[in-house]
C-alpha cells in the first residue's frame, strides 16, 4: 500500500465504535479540531501480529486526552480490545497502528467543551521509516524550539505540538536532509521532529532530560536495553556545543524504532557497535526473541 493515498485504500477503519470502510471514514470540514488543533494521537508499530507496548501507547493516549481537558469515549481495556481487532481485521502481522481522538464539530470557536469527543483506529502496512538504518541519517539543524511547559501541554502527545516538527522536518528535506534536530525554548538539546535522540562518548549514552517533550515509550526502551548491556545512561541537559565531542548517534521513535545518524549540521558520527548492538537487540525484543529486560 505504500504510495497511496491515505484517503483512497481497501480495509477498514474503526470509528466511533463501528468498522467503517476505509474511503468511508470522514469528517465535517468544520471539525473543532481541524481548526483548533484539538486532538491526540498515537503513533505504535505490530510485530508478528502483536502491538509493541500496546498499553502503554493506550495509557498515554488517555493521558494526553485528559491533559486536553477531555476524556477518551472508551476505556484503556476496550481500546486494547480495539486495536486488537483493528490489527486482525486488517489482514497485517507487522504493521503501524494509528490511534486518536479529536473533539467535533457542534462548536466551532476557541471553547468547544460541548462537542463529541471522537475516537478511530486505523492500520496499515508501513516499512521502515528510514531505510537502510546502519549507515546512519543525515540531519541538520531545526530553526523552530520545543516550547515551555509553561507554553504549551508538552507531555501530551498533541497534534497541535506538532505543528512545528512538520515545518521542521519539510525544511530539512527540502535542503537535502532526513530530519531536524530541536533544541528547547533554553537552547538546551531536545529531540528529532518525532523522535528522541542520544549521543554516544566513552562507551555511555547521554540523552536530553524529557522535560519539555515526550519521555518516548522507545526511548525508554533503548535505556533498559543498553543498562542490560552494561551501557551506562546518563540523563542530563546536553548543550549545543557539545555535539562535536559524541563519536555515535541515533533518534528512537515507535515509527523511526532504533536508528543511527550520521550527520547533524556540520558534526558527523560513525554509527558503531553500540548503535549496531541497540538496533539488532530491539529488532529482537519487539519480535519477542528476547525478553524485555527488568
């Protein structure tokens, strides 16, 4: 299915409790959150015919709902029912899975506490979200900052908030690149457009603290993964100057899973064997050959 358009595809999408078909599941141009941003989502990958860390991304999609000021239409079981279903109807053992949640269209205005709050789960077949992982992608750097907390919800995993990756991230591949590093609203290091990020020096890892963007259910994957390896991970502000002084990097992300990069701006790594040890030991775990470590 890779190429077609997202509104024109065979299956089924499951919306507001029924399946509906694919080319069948609309909504109102004057939804409340097309104008207004007012919607969640969450972005999860099956493997062999099970959703990675399922309840997790159900848990943080109700989360994300109630920092938004409203409640999901179902509870975390029945979306765990859902998605479930949504996978098996599809047809598909590894997949991406896509559940969200937006308010409707009875209001249309900044207030909009009356509208229905919607729900839909959509799979579909999606590779890897940058091929040939190893030999590292190119990023450059991003000219929009994560916001404050104080600015904006930024522990919810919010359309909204990413209104300025996507202005990232088309820039970046405009001038050639794969994706944007961002720093923070401190000029601190932050993550990727969609992915968190890490840096590699004297055999440990060093990671951004999620202070103002998301602690990734990936990110917190790859930090297990690495202390089952002995890595240490060292979580602390890492500043822009620093970049220079890392000899290997690589962003996680439920659609970018473990991968390497090769180049931020003017600063270069060579993806080595701790990189090449963390892609294969996750390529493992979500394929359940190892065990998730304790």
């Amino acid at each position: 299915m890779a190429g077609l358009p997202y509104d024109d595809r065979d299956g089924y999408i499951w919306m507001d409790g029924v399946f509906t078909p694919w080319r069948e599941a609309k909504v109102h141009v004057l939804t409340h959150a097309l104008h207004y941003a007012s919607s969640v989502f969450e972005g999860e990958r099956a493997y062999g015919g099970v959703i990675y860390a399922s309840r997790r991304h159900s848990e943080r999609l109700a989360n994300s709902a109630k920092i938004m000021g409203f409640e999901l239409p179902v509870s975390v079981d029945e979306l765990e029912a859902i998605k479930a279903e949504a996978l098996a109807k599809s047809g598909l053992e590894n997949a991406y899975v896509r559940a969200f949640a937006w308010r409707g269209s009875e209001m249309m205005g900044v207030s909009a506490q009356s509208n229905t709050i919607h729900l839909a789960v959509a799979v579909w077949a999606w590779g890897d979200y940058f091929a040939d992982k190893m030999k590292g992608i190119r990023m450059t750097h991003a000219q929009w900052k994560r916001p404050s907390p104080e600015s904006a919800p930024s522990h919810a995993k919010a359309a909204g908030l990413y209104m300025i990756c996507t202005l990232s991230k088309h820039a970046a591949e405009n001038a050639g690149y794969a994706d944007a590093l961002m720093l923070d609203y401190r000029g601190h290091v932050a993550e990727a457009t969609g992915a968190n990020i890490f840096f590699i020096r004297d055999g440990a890892l060093h990671t951004p603290t999620p202070d103002c963007f998301l602690n990734g259910i990936t990110r917190q994957t790859a930090m297990k993964l690495a202390e089952a390896r002995q890595i240490e991970v060292v979580e602390r502000t890492i500043m822009p100057d620093e970049l220079g002084t890392f000899s290997e990097c690589f962003i996680t992300g439920s659609a970018a899973e473990i991968t390497p990069v090769a180049e931020i701006g003017e600063f270069t790594y060579k993806p080595s064997h701790i990189s090449e040890a963390l892609v294969t030991d996750y390529a493992d775990l979500v394929h359940r050959r190892i065990p998730m470590p304790a």
